[in-house]
C-alpha cells in the first residue's frame, strides 16, 4: 500500500468509523437510559420516537440551541478549547481499532501504544476544563481527575503489555490477528489472560470516568464536576466524548482480550460490533449498581493493589512465553 | 394546573412581557439570513421546537416538602424520564427550574442567582401553593408570597403538595407552551377536565385492582362521626365553657429527690408551681445544669424563651422575659428535668454553653428570635434569619407579617 | 495553637484522618470550640473556602456548610441553617389549638405523622385530655409505619449522596422509594393524603381504619420485608459502601450526648436511649420496641441502626395491627369550631421519639386569647444533629462531608421550621 493509498482509506474509512460511533453513541445513550430505567423499574424514555429512540437526538438538538454561557471570570481561550480537545482526544482512539480485517482506519505498527497515548490525552481537556472554569467545584474534579487518570494509566499499560507479550506485535490487528490462530486471551485459563482482561476492565472504567471510579463528576459532591459551567454544545461535546471513550476502550479490549473480530458463522465485524457492545452494556450494569470511591481509597486501590498485580502479569506472561516448551508463539 | 395568560372570560394572570425574554441562539440569525434557507425555517423550526420540547430537563429548587415529590416524580411510579425529562444538579445544563417548597426572603435572592445562571431558553414551574403565593406562610415576616414576585414563571402546579402525577401533567403544559415557543402564541386554557386523564398513572394501584366500595363509605362514616365518641361535655350554644382543670404540672413529674435538690441547694422555695416548671434564680442557674449533668441528665433537651409583653389594665405587669429549661436522663425511666429563669427587659442569662454543648445553636436560636441574650456564649450570632435583619420575630410586638423589602 | 497542630496532621495522614480524634476530645472536657477561628491556620498551607449549599444535590434541601479545605481534606467546617425558617412558631401563637396540626406536619416533611403525634399529644397533656386505647394504637402503628417510610427515604438519599445521581446510587434510591410509596398508599388510604396527612387531633385521630386495613398493611410489610435483603446486598453489605461508611465521621457518644443529639445518631454511637422504651407514650408501654445499638458511631453504624430498626418496626407494625383494639378512637369533644379547646396558664413539654431522635413539642397557655399558645416551640432532633458537624468533619474528604451529612439525615424543614 502506498502512501497516497493509506491516506485515502484512512480518511475513508476515519469518516465512515467516526459517524457509525456517533450515531452508535446516540444509541448507546438511549439504551443506557433504557437499562438504566429497567434496572430502576422504571420504563425509561418513551415518549419521543418509537419506544423513545429519539430521546439522544432530541437531547443533542436542544444542547445545541441552548444559550452558550462563559463565566466572566473564566479562562475564555482554555475554556473554549477544552471540549473540542476531549472530543478528539476520544474518538482519534478509534483510528486503530480493527473492526474487521478490513475495516479499520489506520493499521498501525504500534497500535497499542497509539491506543494508550491518545487516551492518556484526555485528561489535558479535563485539567483545561476544570482550571478554566474558574469554579470550585471544577477545580476539585480537574484535580481529582488528574491523580486519577495519572494512576490508571500505570495498570492499563500494564494490562494491555500482558497481550502485547504474549502475541509478540504492538500492532492491534496483529494481536487479534494472533489471537484468531490461537485463543482469545480472556478465554485463556486463569493466568495470564482473563486477570489481565479484569485489571484491563477496571482501569478502563477508571480513565473513562465511570462509576465506581466516577470521582471527577460525583455530581452529588461536585454538583458536575468538571462540567459545572459548560452549558449547551460545549456540554454536549463532553458528553459526548464520555461515552465515546467508553465505547472505544469497549472496542480496545474486545480486540486485544477477546479476539476482536473472530469468531465463527458470521462477518467479522458482527462479531468485534457484539462483543463491543456486551463490554459496553457491562459497563453499565456496574455504573448503575455500586457506589462510587472515594479519592484516596481509589489511589490506595490503584498503586497498592492493582499496580503489583499489573507487573506480575506481565512478569508472567513473558516467563510464560520465555519458558513454555515450543513458546506460546 | 393554569398556564399564564390566555382564554376569554378568565380573569388573567399577571403575565410577563414574553417579547423581552425572547432568546435565540446567534446561529438561528444567521441562518435566517441565508437566502433559500428562511423557506425552510418553518420546517427548521419545528425540528428545533421538537428538541427543546422533549428534552426538558429540571433544574431542582427544591426546598421543603414539595422537594420530596419532585423526587417521587422522578422514581419509578411516575417516572419524569419517560418524556425525556432528566434532573441536572447544574443550572448551568437545564431548562426548567422547578421550584419545590416554600420560599424563604433568606433563600430568595440564590433562587434569583440560580436562575439567572440558567441559560436561555429557560422555563420555570412554580410548584406546590408555597412556592405559587407562599400558601399559609405567606403572611409571614420570613416567607416570600409566591416565587413569581422573583422571576417569571411558566406553569403554576397548585397542591400542598401536588401529587407527582400534577407535576407531570405541569411539564406536559410546559411541552405545550414551548411548542408553540416560536410562533409567538400561548396554548390555550386547560378547561376541560377530561384533560386531566393524561395525568392518571396507568400502573394499577397497589394491590387495588378493583376497590371494595364499602370501604369508600365506611371511610364517609368514620369521617363523619370519628369524633363523635363523646358528646357529654359538648358546650350548650352560646355557653363558654371553662377551661379544662389547671394542667398538670411538670415538675411533679420529677423524682423527688431533685425536688430535695432545689428546694435545699438553690433556695427554690416553690418546687411545683402551678404555671409551670420551678423559678431558679439567675445566679445559681449554671450550678445547679452542673449539678444535674453530674446527676446522669446528660441530654440538653431545650431553651425557650417567652416574651410576656407589658400588660396594663386590670392585672398590670411589667414586660419581661421567661426562659425554660430542660435536660433529660439516658436510658431506662428516663426523665426531664425542668426549670425556668425570669428575667427583665435586657437582662442577660449565663450561657449554658460551657455545660451542655448542645445549648449552643438552641440558646443562638433564641436570641435570633426572641431577643434574650446569653452571656458567655461564644457565638452569639444570628442562626435562622440573615445577620443584618431587624429586630426579633418571635416577640409579641414584632408584627407577624412584616415586609421585608425587595423580597416580601 | 491546637488548630494548626491538628491540620499539619491532616494534611499529613490522607488515607487515615485521625485529626478528629483531638477536637472533640476538647469539646467533652467543656471548652467547646467549634467556632475556632480559621486565621490561625498556617498561611503556608493553601486553603480553599468551599461553599456548599444552600442548594447543592446532596445538602438535603437548603443547607449550607463553609468547608474550608486543605487540598480536599475539611480543615474546618461551618454550618448555617436558617435557610428554610418558614416562621411556623409565630404562625402557631396566632392559630388556636385545634388548627395547627397540619401546620406542623410540614416541619418534618419526611415523617409528618410523628410530628403531629408530637403537637397532639403536647396539647392532650395541657388540656388533660385521656386518649383512648385504639386511638393509642394507632398512632404507634402510624408512627412505626412512618419510621419505615421515613428510614427507607433516608436510606436512599444516603445512597444518592455515596453513588450519585447518575449511578448505583439512585438505583437504591429509587427502589426504596418504590417500597415508601406502599406506605404512603396506606396512609393516603386512612387520610386522602400521600403526606401532610392532618389525621391526629386532641384526644385521638380523626380518621378510622378503614375496612381490609390490616390485609393491606401485611400485604406492604411483606413486600417490603422481602426487598430488605436486596438492600442488604447493596448497602449494608456492599463492600464498597462500606469502605465509603465505615470509620466515616466518628461521633463519639459522649460528645453525642454533650450535643443534645438523639434518636438513631446517638444510638449508632453506642448509647442505649429511646424514648419509646424509655419513657413510654401511646402505646409502647404494650409494644414495647426492640432498641438497636451500634458502638461504632461511623456512618455506617448510622446507617445499620435505621436499616435494622425498619425490620424492628415492621415486626411491630404487624404487631400494632393484629392486635389492634376496638372502641372510639376520639377521647376529646367533637370538633365544632376552630376555638373550642381552651388553656389559660400552664407549660408543658412533651418529647417523643420520631425517625431523627426525640421531637419535642413545647407550649405555653395563656397569653392574649386561652385558644391559641402564647408561644409553642419545637424541639427539633435535625438542629441538633447538624450542631455536630463542626467537631466531626474536620479531617474528612469532600466526599466523606456529603456522606457525613447524608448519615446525619437532617430535614431543614424540622431544623429551621
Ligand atoms: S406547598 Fe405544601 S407541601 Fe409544598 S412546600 Fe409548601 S407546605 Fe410543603
């Protein structure tokens, strides 16, 4: 493939990606409401569209023609810049995420390490926004923010390394591609695989703000969190850039623990969309049964727990690979 | 449930001069100013109006009780999240403040910054009677009559307090009204009643599928006659009967041995006045809660002040000031005891502070609302009405509805 | 300077604020100062002024804290109240005493039925009014119903406070209030009214029992009674609250105590007293409660006594109404006009034990005209409760504050009324 080729079916298949994951966000909000209310026994939306379908877009035409509000004593240039940043931040992840052999908008060589980058970026927006806001309580949720992403980022790099070990590529298809000729690594028994899949799956709901690592918004202590003062699109733009990184580290780890677009019987992309989205709804089904930390015991979790365990993953996927007869490779 | 304005024959509202508090987004101008565009505006306009109409989300000022059914509105019997309507903590990223509960002048003027926080287009539901006129504190030095003195409000929800289901039905009105937002128009008067069935929950009612119409009357009949057990002492018309025996007083309640206590350690000569707990002279009064702490009546239980105004006439008095007192014993038989210290016009009483800690805010609250002050005590503030108010509101002379300008 | 010493501690040990330990211990050796002033913190040590409240999600309504912070560690916090003083005193001295029972039942929205049990009965005493045995019993049924009610609100906005709006903790919240909506049904059922019910008046109650009363009230306490394990899951249970609840604002019993502080509070702090048991009025004399005590004094031991004591009080609901008696329930003369009942002197107090701890009712007769008081205060269980937060939150988290706050369960309508 040359240059002017993969330029072309990046933008391609870039656009096509970021519209699908727009439009599969509006769904997402619509069935998290939805789960939400049944998990409440309540009905969720239901009154506009069929069974409330268009309950996300009614919410996005009402944000984007809400009076746009910045505080007098705000940080005009950092507070404007902050959501556009959060929202590219979180979708330029989804750049690498094979969705089938084909489909996926830049096959890079260090994929992975791609992944981990652009989503560690998401805490700059965050930080602008709280700082910028000139407000209290987005200041409280910036800083909270920060340690916390900081800390996550430590086991989730040493989670996603476990696969990287153990199939030998920092390149995303090439780790689903392995995974195909083998197993999926959340099947593979307990070690390393699955603890590495769980340790993954914690540290994702950490760096994507959700309960029960949902600090920087507690709206119940911080009124919004770092969001307090964004009003109309702006808000939007966070909001949306909240469930786009959930849904994309969905998709990360359907592709790097539970072999991303293989399967049998059917298309490959059906099967990286499902299983996307079973990780996707989980994330729910935990978001609307705990309570939430609190800083410092998240901190404790993070460095006395999950870090040790991280490196003892990753200590015993590269044994496993060194010493196995005949290599996992 | 009224919406402001509209309808002949009604007599109307004070309405809100609804052109000056038009907003639109800078981009609605712009794109009206597209030639080939504006064609379309109408269209446009309706996919706008969809989106405010059925994402309307709360902002909660709530307050008091009314508070508590905008909660039970949100859960799962009525559920406001079936038409689209979320509760946002921010007024920052809301369009409807409902305000929920009685309206203090202490609490007006952050209603007043809350809305104005709010960006446009906002609506408000004033909900429950207090926060539509102030319901029966209204006239009352503290309470402001009705939110709409502070800010226009949208759709009135009478009820003390509205049933959930009304403040559904009142976001539906709201629905109504920003629907025909652009067209400059009102939604006609809710006149007939049959409208009201959009509020009616079609969940069944708990364990009531088919309720036994006996019970509807035996209710009637119990109502009717529930105090109907004991006619004997009624009064002969135009009889003034007497008032009952002289009450029973409290101190006889009290072991004896702290009657002993009074009556030989702190002089108090009379241990069981009729008119109510036994006088202690102000000196002795921080001795003898001491000695009572020391006595296992470790709860401090309550200060009040009275003012007896001065009284001419038959029986002169001059005017002054009583202050009861009482602390209560832990556990098993646990008992009050009581006393009352008299003071003159200006008279201070010693702070109990330094014995019983929880004196504190009771003995603040005291002097906030009566006036009496409590030397030694190491906050002396004002606790329930904002530090520069005037005068005491629980005195006699302090005229109960008094205005509180630009509030009430 | 005591002040600076505590807060070098706190800013040292984040995980394990033990800074509590030294305030309080001087508040119960009587030199209270909750008020110390902040200017004697070292200017070093950068600190925010937090406003929190009056209208904020987790304030319970319009309550106001000053949170001086240290980073998020509470340096020193200042409560204001006062936000949501409706003037019902004043109100009372100018109603005559039959008209002021559903003025009181908005002071304590969340539980209006033991506030009016509370007025009533301070006014049966003034007046020597002898209350008959049924009408005895059904205000302890009504007053243990409402204790439900009441504790299942508290127990979800506690939640809310822990896991937000948005999330676990409004699932609890809202499942809780699911179960108070039977309750609620019931009374609406005797009275017409979900709350503000107006059913207590001098000498008994106004409104009978309805016809299958009792059927229906087994049939509430079953459904609620099956749910409590579910709560159990996500509460008591739940490993995560209690890493939220437990160790969380230490109220120690003595400085409980000290504080005037009663009800559920006082007995998570291990000390043994209620007013039901202790002084026993309507009919606990015969349904005597079983009185839960936590020594931990934590949110969590807050939160363990009022989950218990609703299965205490379901137990004794089911007892009230099987054994519910029969006769009149009106022991007073027929309501005719608002002026009928009539005290020229006399002061009485009388104290019961409602969902917050002990609610007085304080009157004096007399005054200008024999049918209204001349003054009526009422003793409230919230205002005392929220006297501790000055001692408790220093050293605590933002979070752990909203927490502290929501274990304390105040209702401002009881606090400033
Ligand atoms: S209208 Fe009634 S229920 Fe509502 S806040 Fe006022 S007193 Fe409470």
């Amino acid at each position: 493939m040359n240059a002017t080729s993969a330029i072309i079916h990046g933008a391609v298949y870039g656009t096509i990606i970021c519209v699908v994951i727009l439009t599969g966000i509006a769904v997402a909000i619509w069935f998290e409401r939805k789960f939400a209310g049944r998990m409440q026994s309540r009905l969720g939306p239901t009154m506009t569209g069929p069974v409330g379908l268009l309950q996300p877009f009614a919410d996005v035409v009402k944000l984007l023609q809400k009076e746009d509000i910045v505080p007098r004593d705000a940080d005009r240039g950092l507070f404007d810049l902050a959501p556009p940043l959060a929202a590219i931040a979180s979708l330029g992840a989804a750049a690498v995420v094979p969705w089938s052999p084909k489909i996926i908008a830049a096959d890079l060589d260090v994929g992975v390490v791609f992944v981990l980058a652009i989503g560690g970026l998401m805490v700059v927006p965050t930080f602008m926004a709280g700082w910028a806001s000139n407000n209290k309580f987005a200041l409280i949720g910036a800083m909270r923010a920060v340690a916390q992403s900081v800390s996550y980022g430590v086991p989730l790099v040493l989670a996603t390394m476990v696969p990287v070990v153990l199939a030998g590529s920092l390149s995303v298809s090439g780790i689903v591609g392995w995974q195909a000729q083998h197993h999926w690594f959340a099947l593979w028994p307990i070690i390393p695989g699955l603890p590495a899949f769980l340790l993954y799956y914690l540290a994702m709901l950490a760096e994507s703000n959700r309960i029960p690592f949902d600090i920087p918004e507690a709206e119940s202590e911080l009124v919004a969190g770092i969001t307090t003062e964004y009003t109309g699109a702006k808000f939007t733009l966070f909001y949306m850039a909240e469930y786009v990184h959930t849904m994309v580290g969905s998709a990360v780890a359907s592709a790097l623990f539970f072999g991303g677009w293989d399967g049998p019987f059917r298309p490959g992309l059906h099967w990286m969309v499902l299983k996307t989205l079973l990780i996707f709804a989980s994330v729910y089904w935990v978001r609307w049964s705990l309570v939430r930390f609190r800083s410092d015991q998240l901190m404790a979790l993070c460095w006395k727990r999950l870090t040790p365990i991280g490196l003892g993953l990753v200590f015993v996927a590269a044994a496993f690979v060194q010493f196995w007869p005949g290599g996992a490779r | 449930m009224a919406v402001n304005g509209s309808g002949d024959g009604h007599k109307r509202l004070p309405v809100y001069d609804e052109s000056e508090l038009t907003y639109e987004h800078p981009l609605y101008g712009a794109m009206l100013s597209v030639p080939g565009l504006s064609v379309g505006v109408t269209s446009i306009d309706a996919i706008l109006n969809w989106g405010v109409m059925n994402s309307l989300w709360v902002f909660p000022m709530a307050t008091s009780c009314c508070g508590i059914e905008l909660m039970a509105a949100a859960a799962s019997r009525v559920d406001l999240d079936r038409m689209g309507t979320i509760v946002r903590a921010t007024p920052r990223q809301a369009e409807v403040m409902v305000i929920a509960g009685t309206i203090t002048v202490k609490m007006a003027p952050r209603v007043k910054a809350l809305w104005d926080q709010m960006p446009e287009p906002k609506w408000a539901i004033a909900m429950g009677s207090c926060a539509i006129s102030g319901d029966f504190y209204r006239n009352l030095y503290a309470v402001v009559p009705g939110i709409d003195t502070v800010l226009p409000v949208d759709v009135y929800v009478p009820g003390c307090p509205p049933n959930p289901e009304a403040l559904m039905h009142g976001l539906l009105r709201l629905k109504e009204k920003v629907a025909l937002r652009r067209a400059g128009k009102l939604p006609p008067r809710d006149d007939r009643p049959d409208r009201l069935q959009v509020t009616k929950p079609s969940v069944a009612r708990f364990l009531d599928p088919a309720r036994d119409p006996a019970i509807d009357e035996q209710q009637v009949e119990s109502a009717l006659h529930a105090t109907d057990t004991d006619r004997s002492d009624e009064p002969a018309a135009g009889e003034e009967r007497a008032s009952a025996e002289p009450p029973e007083p409290i101190a006889s309640s009290q072991p004896s041995d702290l009657e002993a206590l009074l009556r030989d350690e702190f002089g108090v000569a009379e241990t069981a006045p009729k008119d109510g707990a036994p006088v202690v002279a102000v000196e002795r009064h921080v001795a003898l809660a001491r000695r009572l702490r020391g006595m296992g009546y470790e709860i401090f239980t309550y200060v009040v002040a009275t003012h007896f105004p001065e009284k001419t006439g038959k029986a002169p008095a001059p005017e002054r000031f009583e202050l009861a007192y009482a602390v209560r014993s832990v556990g098993k038989g646990s008992k009050v005891a009581s006393w009352r210290l008299k003071l003159a016009p200006g008279e201070a009483a010693p702070s109990l502070v330094g014995v019983y800690a929880g004196a504190d805010w009771q003995e603040r609250e005291q002097w906030d609302l009566v006036g009496v002050r409590f030397a030694g005590h190491p906050d002396l503030r004002r606790i329930m009405m904002p530090e520069n108010w005037d005068g005491h509101p629980l005195r006699k002379d302090y005229p109960a509805d008094k205005a509180c300008p630009p509030w009430r | 300077m005591e002040m600076s010493a505590r807060v070098e501690r706190a800013v040292m040990t984040m995980n394990e604020p033990q800074v509590v330990t030294v305030q309080y211990q001087s508040a119960v050796r009587g030199n209270v100062d909750p008020h110390l002033s902040i200017r004697h913190y070292d200017p070093e040590a950068d600190m925010m002024l937090l406003h929190f409240g009056p209208q904020h999600p987790s304030t319970h309504g319009v309550f106001r804290m000053d949170l001086h912070l240290d980073g998020e560690i509470v340096v020193k916090a200042t409560p204001y109240v006062g936000y949501l003083h409706r003037a019902v005193e004043k109100l009372c001295e100018k109603l005559s005493y039959v008209q002021q029972t559903p003025i009181v039942d908005k002071n304590d929205y969340v539980a209006p039925m033991t506030n009016e049990q509370a007025l009533n009965m301070a006014f049966e005493k003034l007046l020597n009014v002898e209350v008959p045995r049924r009408a005895r019993w059904m205000r302890t049924l009504f007053a243990e119903l409402q204790r439900i009610a009441s504790h299942l609100l508290a127990l979800g906005t506690f939640s809310i406070d822990l896991g937000g709006a948005l999330g676990g903790g409004s699932t609890l919240f809202i499942h809780t209030f699911r179960e108070r909506e039977l309750i609620l049904d019931l009374f609406e059922e005797v009275t017409g009214m979900r709350f503000h019910y107006n059913t207590h008046t001098i000498g008994g109650q106004r409104h009978d029992l309805p016809a299958g009363f009792d059927k229906k009230v087994h049939a509430a306490l079953d459904i609620i009674e099956s749910r409590i394990p579910e709560y159990a899951k996500m509460t008591v249970d739940n490993a995560i609250f209690k890493d939220r609840t437990v160790g969380v604002g230490v109220l120690d019993g003595k400085l409980a105590l000290e504080l005037g502080i009663t009800g559920p509070i006082l007995r998570a702090s291990g000390v043994d007293h209620d007013l039901r048991r202790d002084a026993p009025y309507s009919a606990y004399d015969e349904l005597v409660p079983r009185v839960r005590v936590e020594t931990a004094g934590d949110c969590y031991a807050r939160t363990r006594v009022r989950f218990d004591e609703v299965t205490d009080s379901i137990a004794l609901c089911r007892k009230a109404i099987d054994g519910m008696p029969e006769g009149p329930i009106n022991g007073y003369k027929p309501i005719r006009q608002p002026t009928m009942a009539k005290a020229t002197s006399g002061q009485v107090y009388v104290g019961i034990e409602t969902p917050r701890g002990e609610l007085g009712t304080f009157v004096v007769a007399g005054g200008d005209t024999p049918t209204s008081p001349h003054r009526l205060k009422i003793r409230s269980p919230s205002l005392h409760a929220l006297a501790a937060i000055p001692y408790i939150m220093p050293g605590a988290t933002v979070s752990d504050a909203v927490a502290i706050l929501g274990s304390l369960d105040p209702i401002m309508g009881e606090v400033d009324r």
